[in-house]
C-alpha cells in the first residue's frame, strides 16, 4: 500500500472538509469540492490507498467535531467519492457517473429521514415547515439584532406560501445540488488526472467540450412541463421538480457547449474556469440553459458524430 497519497489525501479531504466549519462563505464553497482528493486517491493509486484515506479522515473529524461531523463525512461526501471513483474506473458515461455519485449521498439522507420520522411518529412535511419557519424567525432576530432592520423586514415578510413551496420543492433542489456538486468534481478529478495519471491505468474520458446529454432525455423534460399545466398540486409540485432536475442537466449542456467554443480561442483552463463561473453567476443562466435545450436538434458543435477528445 502507498501511504504518502493516502496521508496527501486524508490532509486534504480534512482541511475542505473542515474550512466550511471555520471560513465564512468561502470555506462553505471550498467544502463542496471534499469528494476530489479521495477520488483522486482511488482512481490514481487504488481503492485500498482511497478507502484508507477516507477513514483516516473520518477519524481525524470524530476526534475533532463529534460523531455528526464524521457521519456528514462519511455518508455525504465520502459516499460521493466512493461512486464517482468507481464509476470512472468502470469507464461509465460522465452523466451516468454523477448521476450515481449524486444520488448516493441523497438516497442514504431519505432513508434516514424516513426512519427518524417513522420513530417520532410525525409528518415530515409539517416538521420541515416548523423548521424552516423557526430558523427565518432566528435569522431575522440575528439581522435585527445586527442593524439589519430591512434584511429582517424581507425576512419575516416571507409568506406561510413560500415556506409551503420551498417544502415541496425540496427533493428536486436537494437531487440537483448534489448531482451538480458531483458533475464538478468529476470534472476536476477528470482534469487532473489527465495532467497527471498514477500507477493506475486509466480509461480515456471524453472532454467537456464534448459532452451532451442523451437526447432521448428531453422527453423526460417534455413530460415534467406538461405536468406543470395539469391543474392539480401534486401534479404541479411535482413538474416542478422534475423541471429543476432537467434545468440542471440542460444547464450542464448549456457550459458545454460554452467550453467548446471557449477552447477554440486557446483559452487557458482557469481563465475559462472563470468566464464559467461568472456566467452562472449572472442571469445569463437562464440563456445557457436554452442554448443547452437548442443544442439537441441543432447540435452546433457536431458532436453527435465523431467524439472529440482532449
């Protein structure tokens, strides 16, 4: 066994880990990317030196923040990690593999929930409000508290409608966040290993720029917009959720079809990390989304014949 990536690993995984506890904001974002270097560790050097690392790790954030903090480690991230990494060493499709890395974490995250509220004999919908309405009452008590009087105002002018939504919205946000956390760090784990592989032989993955969706997937999309005209609200709900999920795929699309084009000018990787970043920041999302929609009939980068590699 190759103690050094091990130890490399579990040092990084750590540190990202933990900086959503210490950095304000930053350290939040820092946090999303924890799955990379236990990736890394198993897809370079082998599933012993990836598995060592996450324990370790595991370890190091019982001993440090409780058992909470090692059980979000291990269930959320570390389970993320474990899918992708096997994933990649199986040669599946980038889609597939983070769809698989992002639904692990969430699958485990319902059947815990489903347990708790099974035990408390409760409805988890109603428990979620309650929740969610505690915690805007707190957030607007710490803004008035702070001299953030119309933060507070916005805050507590929140409708019992919104909260109601919000609820109901949840599962396709919660499925989307994770999948899109896990398609950015295939995309990391995928660039660095690229630039520098392990002893590990690895399979040849497709750029970026050449990805798109399936396109058989759109009638997933047709379907969930037409559930948003059925005039009933579960139906309704449930369109919607399934619209962020395909917004989400589409948007992914959308950044490909933009890397694409980007590279053609010989644009170095960070600098067109950055474009990407400012782009989703900005209300342009919405025009990458429809781009990403467009590109299945007009497939402006012809990818859908030979398949361009790095």
């Amino acid at each position: 066994m190759n103690f050094r990536p091990a130890f490399l690993a579990v040092v990084q995984t750590v540190g990202l880990y933990l900086s959503g506890f210490i950095i304000p904001v930053v350290g939040q974002v820092l946090a999303l990317f924890t799955p990379v270097p236990l990736i890394v560790a198993y897809v370079r050097y082998g599933r012993r030196e990836g598995l060592t690392a996450l324990a370790a790790a595991a370890v190091i954030v019982l001993l440090a923040g409780g058992w909470q903090m090692a059980a979000m480690l291990v269930f959320g991230f570390g389970l993320m990690a474990v899918a992708l990494a096997e994933s990649m060493l199986r040669s599946m499709k980038p889609e597939h593999a983070s769809l698989l890395g992002g639904l692990a974490p969430v699958v485990v995250l319902i059947l815990a929930l489903f347990f708790y509220f099974i035990q408390i004999d409760k409805n988890p919908i109603t428990v979620i409000e309650e929740y969610l309405r505690g915690s805007m009452a707190d957030a607007a008590k710490v803004y008035a508290a702070i001299g953030l009087a119309d933060m507070a105002a916005t805050v507590t002018a929140m409708s019992d409608k919104f909260v109601h939504a919000l609820v109901r919205l949840l599962p396709g946000i919660a499925v989307a966040t994770s999948v899109a956390q896990a398609a950015f760090c295939y995309g990391i784990v995928r660039a660095a290993l690229m630039r520098r592989p392990g002893p590990v032989p690895l399979p040849v993955q497709d750029s970026l720029a050449s990805w798109h969706a399936p396109d058989t997937w759109v009638w997933g999309l047709i379907a969930s917009l037409t559930l948003l005209v059925v005039p009933d609200e579960i139906a309704w709900y449930a369109g919607w959720n399934l619209t962020i999920l395909f917004a989400t795929l589409y948007l992914a699309q959308g950044i490909a079809l933009l890397d694409f084009y980007l590279r053609k000018t010989h644009m170095r990787p960070f600098v067109r990390g950055v474009v990407h970043t400012l782009i989703l920041a900005l209300p342009s999302i919405v025009f990458v989304i429809a781009v990403g929609i467009v590109d299945i009939w007009a497939d402006f980068r012809k990818v859908r014949g030979p398949i361009l590699k790095t």
